[in-house]
C-alpha cells in the first residue's frame, strides 16, 4: 500500500519540482497525504441548470446552458473588457472578461452550445457573470458531476495556473495513483460498526469527490470523528501517562496556617464556587499523584483567595510555594496582597522579579534554598536557574497562557518530585476550547462574584454622542472616582493607531485639564509603564489612557469607568477582561463602548452581547462562534501545535465530547498501549504525532 506521507507531492503527475516548491511554500503541502487531506473549503452543485430569467445579483454560483449571439469590447485602459452577450431563450446576460481576450475571442464561437458557471451580479441595470467558467455542452456530464469543490488558492499559486480546478485536477491524480490499493483504515472494525461510521477510503474520496449532499455529510462526519477522536486520545493518553510516571507531594493534613488563616484573617465568608474548588484542589494534593489543574473565573471572582489557602496547604505540610504573573507589577501587587492578608501569620512572603537588586536578591535566594521562605511571588526571574528552592511544592501560574509551555515547564526542574500546578486564568475558556487547549488538565470554575460586587453597566455609545459621555465622565471625576480610556492598537508598528492615542490623549488632557492624566502603551520601555502604572494605582493620576497592555493590569478599585474607543476594532473576549478593569471596589462601574453610527452586522452583533451580558463564560462561547477558535485570544500561546482540518470547535461540541468519552474508555483500556485490539489506534497516534509534531509539553 502506498505510503502517503512519505512520498514528495513532485512525484505526483502534474506537480514536479516548481510547483511542489509553490505548494509547500504557499500551503505547506509537502506530501502526498498533505495533499489527500487538504479539504475543499465548500462545494457548488453542478447538476442543476438556471435559467436567465430566474437570476438576481444575490445567488451564489449558478449554471447556465445557452448560446453566445455576439461579442462587444468595450471601454479603455484598465476597463477595456470582452463582453459575450449569451442566452438560453428566457432573457440574456452578460459575459465580461478583463484579461486573455484576444484568445476568448477565437476559443469560443457564436452560436455554439455551452453551459457557463459563475456567479451573478448586476451593473447598470444588466445581469452579468465574470470571468465564467465555460465547458461545451455537447460533452459535458453534467449528472456525473454532482457538488464540484473549491479548494483555497493563493494569488501566487493562481499566476502559476494552481487555482481551485487545477488543485482538483491534481486530486484526481493522486486517486488514480492510490488505485485499488486503498488508504489504510485508522479506526477498528469495532469502531466504525458501533458508530456507524464510512471507512477512511471511502470517505476521503467523497470529501473531494461528492456525488450529492447525503454522502458528503457523511463523509465529513467521519473525517471530523477522526480528527477529534486522534487529539482527544493524545490529550488523554499523555495525561494518563503523566498520572503513571510522577508521583506528587501528599500533603496529608490540614494545618495550623491554612486554619488560623480561615478563622482569623479570611476577609470575607467564601462563595459556594470558592468552597468547591478548594475541596477539589485539597482532593488533589491529598492524594500520590501530582496536581495539573485549571483554575478558570472571572475578574474579581476571588481566584486569588483560593491559591492563597492551596498556598498554605503546602506550608502547613512542609513544601514551599511558589506564584508566577507575568508583569511586575501584577507580581508586586500580588506580594503585597499576600503579606496584607498574612499579616500576624509566620508565613514569610518574598518578591522576586527582574528589578530585584542584587543585595536584596541574595537574602531571598538563601531563604529558598534553606527553606525559611514559604511563599514567592515573581514573574519570569523565578525561572532562572540560580533560583533554587529547599522543598518546592505548590506552583501557582497567574493568567497562564502568557507564559510558553517550555518556561512553565521549567517550574519542574526546580524538585525531584514536580509540584503540584494551578495555573489560573480570567480569560474564560469555551468548554470546547478547554477539553482541547486544556484537555490534560482538570477544570474548575469560580462562577461566583464575591458578595457586595456589584454588575458593570455597559452601554454603546456612539461617537456622534460623545459630549454627553465626557460629560458623565466628569461627574465621575468630580466624585474622586478614576477613569481608564482604551484606544485600540493592533499592531504596536502602526503609527497610524499609535498616533490616535496620542490625539486621543491631547484632546482628553485638554478637555480635563483640571485632572491629572496618564499614558499608557506597547512601546514605552517596562520600568515606564509600571511607573504609569503605579501613578494610577496610586491615585497620583486619575485617568490614564492606554492600549490594551492594560488588559492584563493591576487592581485599582477606585477605576469605575472603562471607555474603549473604536470597540468594533476588539474581539469579544478582550472587551471583556478590558471591562474586568473596573468594578472592583463597592461603587457602581461602567463601560462604555465607542462606535461609529455605521457598522458591520457583526459589530452589532458583538455590541448587543456586551450591553446585554456580564458572564464571561457566555461570552466567550459567543466569541469562539463569531470569530473561531483560531482568533480565540490566548490560544495561540497556549503550546499546543496542531492544526484543524475539517472538525470546528464551535459548531461541534457534541461530536467533541462524544469522541472524548470513546477515546477515555480505550486509555483505560490499554494503559500501556500494547492491546492488538486497538494496535492500528495506537500506530495511527504515533503517525499523527510524527508528522503534525503536536506538542504537548510538560505543562498544558
């Protein structure tokens, strides 16, 4: 049998050495089976004729049998076009070409029969169709056509004549070269019986070849089933595996610190959530193996309360703890959290970050070393290797998916026996996003604000109003409350919108000149916007306008309101946590959303569910469907190398959870992988890893 991964696509009739250097340059197909598993991206039913007379300028692509009557160039320049005025007896349309017309015109004949296919649109009154795809009547099948599929092409592959009909072309050789031999099947004949599944063979050539719409859907039923299934034993093998191979820290009671802490210091009575999650967090850590949980909530849901009492967990057990964030500013917001909190405690809490000076350095590293600090706080510096604890047990990674499974993972090499993980994240994660992203982690949720939060008010303010919104945000000035002002900045090497928050920062101290402002962004060097700020948090500034390097900041309960300019250029998941920068202390907060009157119906979309929604969780499922998984923020830095085909997180979270429960059954199964039951399971797993190079690292 034909191995497709590892034959080069230049060995393939129609491909050779240039056009295998484009197909891997522009879509990274460099074999065989990249090829067999590049999908159509959507499919045209070619079996059905319109007439003229049924079309409009909204269809999709139609179909058309008729003549040609006559040809008119027309206009100069740039507009000179070939104009073929065809019909099929019901009314006529207009065929328009820009380029190759002098070859048009002798490649087609007046008053032969042909069957066009493009898509309508309207001009001066008048149906045309451009650049039609054009096939002579007499000898095309249409009934053997059935759906034709398009495949995505690039504008380079297009000049060298590699568009959608050539890719399909070259899919076609590739079939005729696989032949009879077939393509391996990678599910068991169990499997496919109990699920009713269509073999591989079958379905990969439906997906490229599908004669109607019933046996497509069932082909990419399967092919979806496949790649699910394939990501969820992986996920769930490795974690199984993990749970084998290391033996955690049991920290076998509940000791004085967690409990004097509980019973003296605890400032406010815990939410259900935060009772829950502590119990399953104590569950863990009671136990031989090594905790790898996923603490998702909120901003201000009180995550911060609960690492603290899994911190003292550790201490009272005899381990050190130790938590990460990834600015120093958060960092020495969260050490001094720490201390306030433990003040009267004999826990000894350390902060250690990039600007911590050498003679202050030295007395912490020797207090990890010999043991006598139980608790650090840092960002990145924790990872260096002169940092060296006595007994590390507990890691707790604050907004986790900012830092890369490689430094996280180094928090391993710091003991014999990993500690136990809590990685801690506001960003809420959509349930299929998690059981992919995270699916070797176990979840727990805070879905609890802590008593006296009170909801954020959030209203769209459209741009042509804004004298009425700086005229409450004066009012809210006057009252000794703080302001933030968001200006959008995609990438920090636009001038353009780097340049608006300049103007929109000398327009905002101009109109609030009695009030002290500040300014925050991407390019000023770390030790100036912890300064900034550190002036806002302070209070020694009472608006401070910044990108959105404050979407991840400091705790600043005085801030009520959050005004996001130009909210449209923002994902739903950033105004979100952009939002969670206010409404931290007892007075009532708002966010206000700044559009233009005209928008995108998808602008509205994402400004309704705003005004309408505080649930981080309910946004967060809105986003991944609006925009899909792959501009999920936060998804891309999460470590985890793999790539889509066909299944879509959004859309197939039955199918997702349904493959997960039949993949956890067959690893509890064969553990160890050598049951001949399940043998062309576990060779397909390890030919997937091989050739996708998915990585799983240490730490999800």
């Amino acid at each position: 049998m034909l191995d497709l991964a590892s034959r080069n696509i230049k060995y393939l009739p129609g491909v050779g050495e240039q056009r295998a250097s484009l197909l891997e340059r522009e879509l990274n197909i460099r074999s065989l089976y990249d090829l067999l598993y590049y999908f159509p991206y959507r499919y045209v039913d070619r079996s059905r004729i319109f007439t003229v007379a049924e079309l409009t300028g909204n269809m999709p692509h139609v179909q058309l049998c008729g003549e040609i009557r006559s040809f008119e160039e027309m206009g100069e320049g740039a507009s000179h076009r070939l104009v073929a005025h065809f019909t099929d007896g019901t009314g006529f349309v207009d065929l328009v070409w820009f380029r190759g017309l002098k070859y048009l015109k002798s490649r087609y004949k007046v008053g032969t029969k042909y069957v066009i296919f493009g898509k309508p649109a309207v001009f001066n009154g008048r149906v045309n169709i451009a650049h039609p795809d054009i096939d002579d009547a007499e000898t095309l099948q249409l009934s053997s056509m059935g759906l034709q599929p398009y495949y995505n092409t690039t504008e380079k592959m297009k000049r060298s004549g590699l568009n959608s009909q050539a890719m399909a072309k070259l899919l076609a050789n590739l079939f005729n070269m696989i032949g009879n031999s077939g393509i391996n099947e990678t599910l068991t004949a169990e499997i496919l019986h109990k699920h009713r599944l269509m073999p591989l063979n079958d379905a990969l050539r439906i997906i490229h070849l599908p004669k109607n719409t019933r046996e497509l859907r069932e082909a990419e039923y399967r092919l979806k089933f496949d790649e699910l299934f394939y990501i969820q034993l992986s996920i769930l093998h490795y974690a199984k595996d993990r749970m084998q191979k290391y033996v955690g820290h049991r920290f076998a009671k509940v000791g004085e610190m967690f409990n004097r802490f509980y019973n003296e210091k605890l400032p406010f009575e815990l939410t259900g959530a935060q009772k829950r999650v502590v119990k399953e967090i104590r569950r863990d850590v009671g136990s031989n193996h090594q905790m790898n949980r996923l603490l998702q909530g909120d901003v201000g849901s009180g995550k911060t309360l609960v690492a603290l009492l899994s911190m003292l967990l550790a201490v009272d057990n005899g381990y050190q703890a130790c938590l990460m964030a990834p600015t120093e500013i958060l960092a020495e917001q969260h050490a001094a959290t720490l201390r306030r909190m433990l003040d009267g405690l004999p826990v000894r809490v350390e902060l250690l970050t990039g600007s911590t000076g050498k003679k202050a350095r030295v007395p912490i590293l020797e207090g990890l070393a010999d043991g006598s600090v139980n608790i650090l706080v840092g960002t990145h510096a924790v990872l260096e290797d002169n940092v060296q604890f006595c007994t590390l047990g507990f890691v707790v990674i604050d907004e986790q998916h900012r830092f890369g499974v490689v430094q996280r993972a180094r928090m391993w090499a710091k003991n014999n026996i990993p500690p136990h993980i809590l990685v801690m994240t506001a960003t809420p994660i959509p349930r299929t996003l998690a059981m992919t992203l995270y699916g070797d982690l176990d979840v727990s949720v805070i879905d609890e604000l802590p008593p006296g939060r009170k909801p954020i008010s959030t209203q769209h303010v459209f741009r042509n109003r804004a004298d009425e919104m700086y005229s409450f945000i004066l009012c809210q000035l006057q009252q000794g409350r703080q302001v933030y002002v968001v200006y959008p900045l995609i990438s920090e090497s636009e001038k353009l919108d780097l340049k608006n928050l300049e103007e929109g920062y000398a327009m905002l101290c101009n109109k609030f000149c009695d009030y002290s402002i500040g300014k925050l962004h991407g390019r000023m060097k770390p030790k100036e916007k912890d300064e900034e700020m550190r002036r806002f948090a302070s209070g020694e500034t009472q608006m401070l306008v910044s990108t959105t390097v404050i979407e991840v900041g400091v705790d600043v309960p005085n801030a009520t309101v959050m005004v996001i300019e130009n909210a449209e250029r923002f994902g739903l998941s950033q105004l979100h946590q952009l939002r969670g920068r206010v409404g931290r202390g007892g007075n009532q907060s708002y966010c206000l959303l700044v559009t233009d009157y005209k928008m995108s119906d998808d602008t509205r979309k994402r400004m309704e569910i705003m005004t309408s929604s505080n649930d981080g969780f309910e946004i967060a499922e809105a986003d991944l469907k609006l925009r899909g998984p792959g501009d999920m923020e936060g998804t891309q830095q999460s470590g985890i190398a793999f790539d889509l085909k066909i299944a879509n997180l959004a859309r197939d979270e039955q199918l997702l959870q349904y493959v997960r429960d039949i993949a956890r059954e067959i690893v509890e199964a064969d553990p160890q992988c050598n049951n001949p039951a399940y043998r062309v399971i576990w060779e397909r797993l390890r030919a997937i890893k091989k050739n996708n190079n998915w990585n799983w690292g240490a730490i999800s």
